[in-house]
C-alpha cells in the first residue's frame, strides 16, 4: 500500500461505515409504514424481547458475574424492588425506576463497605 492509500483507510472505512448504516436506516424508512405492528408475528417478537430481557435481568440479579457476584443478593433483591415501586409510583417511569435502583444499590453496597451494616 502506498501512503496516499494508509491515510485514506480510516475516511473511506468511516464513508462506508456511513453509508451501510443508512442504507438500512433508508430500508426500513422505506417499509415502515407496510408493517402492522399488532400483527401477530410482531406481538410474538415483542414478547420473546421481553422473556429474554427478565431472563436476562434475572440472571443479574440472582446469578452475577465479575464485580457483581461479590455484592450481597439481598442488596440486589432490595434494590430490584425499590426501583419497581418507584417505577409504578411514577406512572411506570423507566427513568425514575431505573436511576432509584442504581441510587439505593450503590447506596446499599457503600455502606456494607464502610461497615454501617
């Protein structure tokens, strides 16, 4: 390869990289509007998503890996709950669910650290 080709690599990768994104971007664009999306092969997706979303979030909680697997389950469990009350207390606000969990299982896992409890 000469050095005018190893300087344009990383541009020409980025334009192809570009173009390949909005192609598909384009596709569906293009086909969206013929989708029923209460067909029932799409509600068939959606709940397959959504099993394997809990089977995932389930297996974080009950079987961790890595750093995680060295925290109580019960700060887990306890956390995992709080963010579900406070996910339907707001109007089922993933947001809100989501950072109150984090919140208190940082929180939890802090002061098991520092010897609180």
């Amino acid at each position: 390869m000469s050095s005018l080709d190893t300087t344009h690599a990383p541009w020409i990768l980025l334009g192809l990289a570009i173009a390949a994104t909005y192609f598909w971007r384009g596709l569906g664009t293009a086909i969206a509007a013929r989708i029923d999306p209460e067909s029932g092969l799409f509600q068939w997706i959606a709940c397959v998503a959504y099993g394997l979303l809990a089977g995932l979030i389930s297996r974080i909680i009950v079987m961790p890996v890595g750093l995680l697997a060295e925290t109580e389950t019960i700060d887990r469990l306890v956390a995992t709950a709080f963010g579900f009350v406070l996910f339907y207390a707001f109007r089922r606000n993933v947001g809100i669910g989501t950072l109150s969990a984090a919140s208190l299982f940082m929180g939890l896992v802090w002061a098991r650290g520092e010897g609180i409890f």
